[in-house]
C-alpha cells in the first residue's frame, strides 16, 4: 500500500498559464481522432508539415521492375533518408527490417497486373493485417474516367470506413491510364473527388500550367508522384515546383531507386523537400555525394 501520510497537496496549479491544446500542423486534419494524427505525424514531419515517401510497390503489377530486382540490396539502404515508405505487404514482411521507425504506408489495392485492365481492382489487403503490421496509413489507386472508376472509388470508400474504425488514415492514389488526359483540370477533379470520399491525404501527379489550384482546391494534403524516370536535375526541379506551389512532399520511386547513385538522390530530394534547397543547389549537392560514394 503507498503511504499516504506523506503526500502533499497539490498547491502548483500554474493559474497564470492558460490551457494549450496545440492545433495539428497537417492540412485538413485537425478533426481526425489522437490515433490518427498520430500515424500521420511518422510519414510528415512535424516542422515542415512535408514528407519524403520512398514509393517501391511497383511489384504489384508489374512485377521485378528495373531498380527492385533485390531491394534488400536496392531499397534496404535508403531507408535512413526516407520519412516514409510506401509499399505492399509483401515486401514489408519479407525484405524490411522491422527497425524501421517512420511510416509505412501500404499498397491495400490490387488484382490486374500490366497485361490486362489495370482499373479492375479490389481491396487487397485486410485491414486488420495493416494493424498487425502497424502501418501508418493504407494506400488505394483510384481510377477517375477509367472503365473501373466506381468499383475503384468504392474500393476507396470501403477501407475509409475500416481507417475511421480503426485510427488508420487513408491515400488515395489518383491513377492516369494511356488516354486520360494529364492536365490540372482532370487533377482538380480527381484529388478533390478523393477528398470529398474521405481520403487523409492524396497522391497525384505534378504538372507544369496551374499545379497550384490542384493542391489549392484539395482540402487534404497533396503528395507529389514521381511518375516515370527523369535526368536527376529534372527530377529535382519537378519537385521544388511541387512543394512551391502547395504539395505537401513527394512519394518518390523511380527518380530515386533508378539513378545512378540512389543514395545521393534521396538526399537531395530531402534538401528539396524540406529546406526548399533550389534545384540547381540540390543538383551539385547530388553529384558531390555521388562522387563521394565512389571513393
């Protein structure tokens, strides 16, 4: 039993100081439950309100893609510059090292590969598994103006419902098939669509004429998609311009783990991401480290 005769009574109750229930930092989350933001604090950081994703789920339809032959040789070593990873279960469990302390976000959709009609998918992925794995949010691909646009979207809605019940934000993944049209107006529809069904946060891609009224009119945050291969100061410009103009960071895949010097690369994108580094600074700043890393 403890001894109660020595306790004192509270007598500092700090009358002087108001009560502070700081606001979370992330756009469009200051209503979601503790949970919630919390999961969402390891994939952005609290300083900049950004995040650097490292996207390597390409697996999932398209199989041993050029640069994830062996992402234990590949990917593994990225992991320290990365604020987030973005993958499937799979990978996860079998190649990740369970050290890995930021934020897994996890490839929940799947079905098609590359040979057939990549808009027909479903949930893949329990939620329940995500918890097991303790993710830090589920990712959906949705299809708007696709053959499988409203299967995807209630793709989207479903694991919504199982975040809410759960404390497991969501992103949706605004997929573009060979004759969808890539302009800020198809964006603004298909981020804000996202949105508007409950997705925490939005993955699309950047594009050159009104990028900013694309992350303007999204009341959720908006993380840039790295999209195919570029030259590395290309690369690095594309994401200055995003962040600029109101992304909330990148989920970078190909432009990184598809350089010659991976390694470099991520750290330059972080000095771009999160310290606004000009690209031609974060350029230089690349080709040091990789020159570096062949000493």
């Amino acid at each position: 039993m403890p001894d109660i005769d020595s306790l004192k009574e509270s007598k500092n109750y700090y009358l002087d100081i108001p009560a502070k229930n700081e606001p979370f930092f992330l756009k469009g989350s200051g209503a979601l439950d503790w949970g919630m933001q919390n999961r969402l604090s390891r994939i952005f950081r609290a300083d900049t309100g950004r995040t650097v994703m490292l996207a390597v789920d390409h697996g999932y339809f398209q199989g041993p893609t050029s640069g994830l032959e062996r992402m234990d040789v590949n990917i593994v070593p990225l992991l320290p510059y990365a604020d987030a990873l973005m993958l499937t279960r799979g990978a996860l469990r079998s190649t990740m090292p369970s050290t890995f302390e930021r934020g897994i976000v996890m490839r929940a959709s799947g079905g098609p590969s590359i040979l057939r009609e990549l808009s027909n998918e479903q949930i893949a992925v329990d939620i329940e598994d995500g918890i097991r794995m303790n993710v830090a949010a589920m990712a959906v691909q949705v299809f708007i103006g696709a053959e499988g646009e409203t299967q995807s979207i209630h793709n989207m809605t479903r694991l919504v419902d199982a975040g809410y019940r759960y404390g497991i934000p969501v992103l949706g993944v605004t997929a573009v098939g060979k004759n969808m049209t890539r302009d800020a107006r198809y964006f603004r529809l298909a981020c804000r669509m996202c949105a508007e069904l409950g997705a925490n946060f939005v993955k699309t891609y950047y594009v050159e004429e009104d990028f900013e009224t694309v992350t303007a009119s999204c009341p959720v945050p908006i993380v840039m998609a790295g999209g195919k291969k570029l030259p590395e100061l290309e690369a690095l410009t594309m994401a200055y311009k995003a962040v600029s103009e109101g992304a909330a960071g990148v989920d970078m895949g190909r432009n990184i783990f598809q350089s010659e010097a991976p390694v470099a690369m991520i750290q330059a994108v972080r000095k771009v991401v999160h310290e606004l580094m000009p690209p031609k600074d974060a350029y230089e700043l690349y080709l040091t480290l990789k020159n570096e890393g062949k000493k």
